[in-house]
C-alpha cells in the first residue's frame, strides 16, 4: 500500500483507503468514482493530480493525493 501521491504517472491502482482527514469530501470523491475498491490510473502529476476512475477524469490537489492509500494493479 501506497499513497497516491508518490505513483509514478501511468500507473493503475485500486484505492484501499481514503483517510480521515479527506472525511468531509469522502462522499464527493466516492460520488465521483474514487472510493475503496476503485480501480485508477494516474494520467498526470503537474500542475495538479489528475486520475482517472472509470469514465471520469478528477483533478486533485497535492493535499488530497496524499491522503488516499492505494495498491498498484498489474
């Protein structure tokens, strides 16, 4: 387990955990497709975290990246 701030570009992941710090935007993250169990893949790291989680695309600031944990995918 890693967090999502440190994958290098490119790299598909499933979220394992969104900490309790990000507890008041959980439920926006998770209505957007990134919650426990999704699947991710980090397109770009600069100027801001930009993953995508099925069909959407999120852009996250450096903040939030490091606080969700995930686990690479092969």
């Amino acid at each position: 387990m890693t967090r999502l701030s440190v994958l290098a570009t490119g790299t598909r992941a499933r979220v394992v955990l969104v900490a309790a710090g990000l507890r008041d935007r959980a439920d926006r993250l998770a209505s957007l497709g990134l919650s426990p169990g999704s699947e991710i893949e980090l397109l770009q790291k600069r100027p801001a975290y930009v993953v995508e989680a099925g069909e959407t695309r999120l852009a996250l600031d450096e903040e939030v990246a490091r606080q969700i944990f995930v686990q690479r995918v092969g």
